[in-house]
C-alpha cells in the first residue's frame, strides 16, 4: 500500500499532506521490502531486519512514540538493537522509550543508540533554549498544545566523520553531512543498495531556510546528496514522505533537490558579490522552473526566499546591507512618526486593507504591523490586525509562513 501511494506521489497523484492526513492508515509497519519495514508517521521510522535483531533508523516524535512501538511489534518481535538518529531533531528521537521499558522488562539489554557528536551538544542547547523553542515550535505548526521536551535520550556511541555497522548479514555505513543540520548522519547499506537519508531529502523543497531556527549549510547539502546519488541506490527511504524505488529514479531525485540547492547558493552569492542588498537578493533570486514544480520539491514546508535568507545569514552575517538596519530606532517609536506623517493610526490601518485588496500582501503585513505598534491599544486596529493576518495565512502556500501569519492573527 505504501509503495502504491509512493507511486502517485512520484507521478503529482499525491502529496504529503494526504499522507499526513489519512490517506494511509496509521500506526502500521509497512513491509517495503523483505526484512525492511517503514512505519510512515510526521517523521518516518525505519526498520531492518537481521539475523541478530533489528536496526531503527530514526524513532519519531514523543505524541507518536507508543503508537509506533505497537506497529513495529505488529510486524516482527526481534529485539531493538541498535537506534540510529538521523540527527537531533525531536520529531526522529522520541521512540525509544517503549523498546527500553520493554528491555528493561524482559531483563534485556536496551537499543544502543548511534549519532553524529554533533548531536550531544544539540541537545544541550535545547536545555538552555527550552522556552524560545518551545513558542517557536508551537507558533510554526500553528498548534498552541505543543510541548518541548525537556529530558532526552542521548547517544551511546557517537562518531565524527563516517562510521561502518555490522548487524549479523548487514552493514551500516554512517555518513556524517551538514544540511539540514550541523549533526546529520545519511546510511548505506550495502548488502541491500538501500539509501536512508534522514531530512537530506524529505519530498519538499529542502527545509534549509527555516526563519526561527539556526543556521543551515545548503552547499553542503548538495555535496551529500551528490554522493548519495553515486552509490547508485535501488531504494531510497527519507526522513520525510514515501520511498522511491529504482536507480534512475533515486539519482534523479538526488540531483535534483541538489542542482535546486545550487542554483539558490549561485544566484545568492553571485549578487552578494555584485554588491545587493537582501532586500533586492529575495525578491531577484528564484527556484529554477522545471525544479520547483517536481512534486518532491513543493515549496509547501519551507519556501526559497527563505533559503536565501540562510544564505545571506552563511555567507554574509545578520546585517541586510541597508545603513538604517544597522541600528534601528525601537519600532513603536518608529511606527508613532510613520503614523503621524500618514495621518494617525487608523489610516495606515486603512492603507493596510486596501493593499490587501490590491493583492499586495507584503506591504499589507507592513502596514497592518506599523498601525499595531503606533496604537496597541485600539480595538478596531486590532481587528484590522487579526483580519489582514487571517487573510494572509489563508493564501499562505508553505507551512512556516502559514503558522506564523496564523500566530499574528491569533494574537
């Protein structure tokens, strides 16, 4: 059923969300191949069998940890013995609880859990950061029930560059890269040409850019896709989003997301060079057309202009280039003088609904911000507030603007 959907997906039939949203029945271990299982939740774990037990790469989010537990244990009933986190992300660490309850139980020896070093001092910034993440979090997936964790299962055994698994018949080969995140591990196996590729390649545009969290490495992250590409895998497994199976398709969808990286690093760079600002850099750098519209890289997570952003942030620091942002005024004092040159508060409000109307959403948000900030206290701008926001995230396409717009409006 599984490689059905992967299917579809593959040809636009499908998309993520209706994997997410009930498409597929959940809490089920789907067998792709033998002794090869994914159990696709927000983010996918995978398990392979060995003949001396088996291997998880990746084990999903804290709200999915029992329910993912029971789907592998539906499909086989070997002992956990070794967990590899595809980095430290919480949505592919938070499994393992039920497998150590269940050692622990049956008087075993609990899943030895593998991980770039990276990882370790990950989570030691999620400690000191615990309450930024957790609004941050709860603001981009537009759910005010979110929780951040604030105990972790940290990794028995780390490595540093590339480490080499043997389970029984299977080998492992750790690859560290730097992408998405600075702790990122993609595996090989050999034995099986199998590629898992953690968010390297997650079936939309790479979430490199991603504007509450820390920097990402786009360069990079096509290095490592690149060299997936040349193993030359039959069967590829993500972080996020359907498998795809056969060589050709598998190294397609690896140079893919990688030429896409490129591109945005090359205009990016080509510009900084040239002197842009980035103002003028995110509205002149674009996506290449006939990458952007593959449905592996939907720009329905992250968006390009965010990319850019990260790249301006890599390559050329915090400062955008224009000699008034490099110390502003506080911006209630600024939105007071603006307000007052336009007339008062309830004009730019005003302004704000008609540049709605005229289908110019960014200077709506701007407006609609500066009447906020000159009269916070004002009813009817607030109203005019939660409307312009509403609106805004109702046409947003990606889920980060989509939760933050979300967020405004909600207040």
């Amino acid at each position: 059923m599984l490689m059905q959907y992967a299917e579809r997906m593959w040809h636009g039939e499908a998309q993520m969300e209706g994997l997410l949203n009930g498409d597929l029945p959940e809490g089920v271990a789907f067998e792709i191949a033998s002794g090869v299982a994914v159990v696709p939740t927000f983010a996918n774990v995978i398990v392979m069998r060995t003949n001396e037990g088996l291997v998880l790469f990746d084990t999903g989010a804290p709200n999915t940890a029992r329910r993912n537990h029971r789907a592998i244990r539906a499909w086989r009933a070997d002992p956990v013995r070794y967990a590899i986190y595809s980095h430290g992300h919480i949505d592919h660490v938070f499994g393992l609880g039920p497998f150590d309850q269940e050692a622990d139980r049956n008087g075993g020896e609990r899943p030895v859990v593998i991980a770039h070093e990276a990882v370790k001092a990950r989570f030691e910034r999620y400690a000191l950061t615990k309450d930024y993440n957790q609004v941050a979090n709860a603001r981009q997936f537009a759910n005010p029930r979110f929780r951040w964790p604030e105990t972790f299962r940290y990794p028995d055994l780390t490595y540093r560059d590339d480490y080499r698994l043997r389970v029984g018949e299977l080998t492992f080969e750790l690859h560290h890269a730097r992408g998405e995140t600075d702790d990122h591990t993609w595996v090989y196996v050999p034995e099986r040409n199998i590629l898992l590729t953690g968010d390297l390649f997650i079936w939309n545009s790479p979430n490199c850019g991603n504007p509450q969290k820390v920097q990402r490495y786009p360069a990079e992250w096509a290095t490592a896709l690149r060299a997936m590409a040349e193993l030359d895998a039959s069967l590829l497994i993500p972080g996020h989003g359907v498998p795809i199976a056969g060589n050709d398709r598998v190294r397609t969808a690896l140079t893919d997301v990688a030429e896409y990286l490129e591109s945005l690093v090359f205009q990016t760079l080509e510009l900084m060079n040239g002197g842009a600002r980035l103002a003028e850099i995110i509205h002149t750098v674009r996506a290449p057309e006939h990458l952007a519209a593959k449905p592996y890289l939907r720009a329905a997570y992250d968006e390009p202009e965010f990319i850019v952003r990260n790249i301006w942030r890599l390559y050329g620091g915090w400062w955008d280039g224009d000699p008034a942002s490099l110390k502003p005024p506080r911006s209630d004092r600024l939105a007071s003088v603006l307000a007052e040159l336009a007339g008062g508060p309830h004009d730019l409000a005003h302004r704000a609904r008609r540049a709605l109307e005229d289908s110019e959403p960014r200077i709506a948000a701007c407006l609609i911000e500066l009447a906020l900030q000159a009269a916070p206290e004002d009813d009817d701008i607030k109203d005019a507030y939660r409307h312009v926001f509403a609106t805004l995230s109702k046409s947003a396409t990606s889920l980060m603007t989509r939760g933050i717009y979300l967020a405004a409006a909600n207040g």
